[in-house]
C-alpha cells in the first residue's frame, strides 16, 4: 500500500477518504483538517490566546500538538479529579507532554486539583450531594475551565471532542429527541454576555482512530484507559453502534455529522440559534459572578451543598 500523495510507503489507510498515507502526508492531512475547521467556522484567529482543556487523553493532548504546530498560541488547563492511579497517571502525561513538548514551544498550562480546591475528590463530592459523578464532574469542569479562561484572559476555549464523540452524541440527542442539546451541538459555542468565553472543537473532522495514529507516529504518550467513571456510558454504547455502521460503509460518521451541521447552518440563516435566546436569559450569579439562567450557578449550589452540616 502507497501513500496517496506522494507514492511512498503509507503507514495508514482512510477509507472514509478513499487514501492512504505516509507519516508526513498523514500529518499535514491531519493539520488540514483542523486548519479548515477551524477556518470555515471561525474559530479563531492567530493572534488569539486560546485554553486548550487536557486530560492526558490522546484527542486532547493532540490538539494541544496540532495547534502550536500550526503557530498558534495555545496554553492548557488540566482538572485532577482525585480518581486514585487514574488522575495520577493522566497529570503525569500532561505534566510529561507540557515539559517535553508545549513548554519549549512557549505554551505554559494550569492544572486545577478538586482534593486541593474544592476539599475533596470528584467521587466523594458527587456522594455529599447525591448526585450522580459525571454530572457533578461536568458541572466543576466547565466551571473552572471557563474560569481560568476568563481569569486569565483568554479569547477562547477549546476541547478535544472528535468525530466520533460528536456523532455519538448526535446519535443520542437524536434517539431521545433533544431538541434543545440538538441546536446546541455544534463546533462552536459563541461567547455569551460578559463571563463566558467562546468555545470550540477544533477536531471534529477527525475520527478517534485517526488521533490515536497521529499520537502513535508523533511519539505523544498518552493515557490509553478511559475514566473508570465512564465504564458502561451510553456514549461508548453508541460509538460501538458507529463504528459497525463505519466498518460496513466508510464514511458514515462523517456523513451523518457534517450533515447535520450543513442543515443547521441553513437552519441558522432563516432563524435566530438558541444560543442568541439563551444568551437574553443570562445574568450574573448571586454568588461567584459568573454568568447563569438562575439566582445561583450549578456550581455554587453544587458547593453550598456539599458544605452543608447536614447534607443527607
Ligand atoms: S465526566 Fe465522568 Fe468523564 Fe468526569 S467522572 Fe470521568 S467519565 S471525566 S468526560
Ligand atoms: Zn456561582
């Protein structure tokens, strides 16, 4: 098998792209991608300070990669969620990458420690106000990560979600009919009132498999589990759903998402997005200042209940 640009040796097939490539094909083929992206749906501009949201996972550690090789400025803001050898290991890739790699290209990263900044870890904070981990993990993460972009001054923010993340999740919006996750879904959150920065997902034209092979070839060692809170996730359920649909007809995923953001983009020119509504209904949390549709944002209420003397 040759690679499809240049005839020499390709170390990876694209079938949804009918092309196979070399490790410098491949990586300009990967660069490209997030280079259109992030221009048809402008992201942002090369003067832009923009936060890059780390997990010491292959997506995000190689967007982190991609964006300061394509001259961007690009810092990061990692979360330690106190999940025993789990965070351990994840802050270690990211402390790994961060020295090895971002900080010699002049990029510098923020790391966030729950145990240390909210009093304990994620498990036990999720327990102390009976909530479920991952949506008291969801709440502290977009909090503090639109925080740091906002303390620190940043124009944007941006997540490693790639093809398959945004597909499976379109797949479940569409399944349970959320209307309203649905006209939110796509690469770019604009920033809404003062508080909250824009956000972006620069990847979501690359497949998950594609980010591991960029990691792989490029040597960015990366924390190969999942969060052990993930296990059983309706989202790993549906990437499976994808990835047979994928394997029988390449392409797929692509299709299926690009296509929907092609009819949102028409939808969008004859209507006004939920966001602009939503963006009417927002205004400053009693507590913290930061932007929200009630009296107190999640976060504060999440905090106001796990400091409560008597919470069960
Ligand atoms: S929400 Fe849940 Fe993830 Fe947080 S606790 Fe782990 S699996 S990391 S995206
Ligand atoms: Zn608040």
């Amino acid at each position: 098998m040759n690679c499809t640009k240049c005839k020499t040796k390709a170390v990876i097939k694209i079938p949804r792209h009918h092309a196979a490539f070399c490790k410098g094909c491949f990586n300009s083929f990967v660069h490209d991608q997030v280079a259109r992206a992030i221009k048809s749906q402008k992201m942002f501009a090369k003067d832009d300070r923009i936060l890059v949201a780390v997990s010491g996972g292959k997506d995000s550690l190689a967007l982190w990669d991609i964006l300061l090789k394509l001259g961007y400025k690009a810092d990061a803001f990692y979360v330690n969620l106190g999940i025993g050898g789990y965070s351990e290991r994840s802050h270690q890739m990211v402390r790994r990458f961060a020295e090895s790699v971002a900080v010699p290209l002049g990029a510098t990263w923020h790391a966030h420690t729950v145990e240390q900044e909210e009093g304990a870890g994620i498990k036990e904070l999720a327990q102390l106000v009976h909530r479920p981990t991952c949506s008291t993990c969801g709440t502290l993460k977009r909090y503090q990560f639109n925080r740091a972009a906002i303390e620190h001054d940043y124009d944007v923010m941006a997540t490693g979600h790639n093809l398959d993340d945004e597909a499976a999740r379109l797949l479940g919006n569409v399944l349970h009919w959320q209307e309203d996750y649905l006209d939110k879904q796509g690469p770019v959150l604009p920033a809404s009132v003062e508080g909250f920065a824009k956000k972006v997902k620069p990847l979501y034209r690359l497949s998950e498999r594609e980010l591991a092979a960029y990691c792989v070839l490029n040597k960015i060692d990366y924390i190969v589990d999942e969060c052990p809170m993930a296990q059983g996730a309706r989202s790993l359920l549906y990437k499976e759903v994808l990835n047979r649909l994928e394997t029988e007809s390449p392409g797929t995923k692509q299709y299926f998402y690009w296509g929907f953001l092609e009819k949102q983009r028409k939808k969008d020119s004859i209507s006004p997005t939920m966001t602009e509504k939503d963006r009417a209904m927002l205004h400053p949390c009693a507590t913290c200042g930061q932007p929200t549709t009630a009296e107190t944002c999640s976060y504060c209420k999440l905090m106001a209940r796990a400091k409560a003397p008597s919470t069960s």
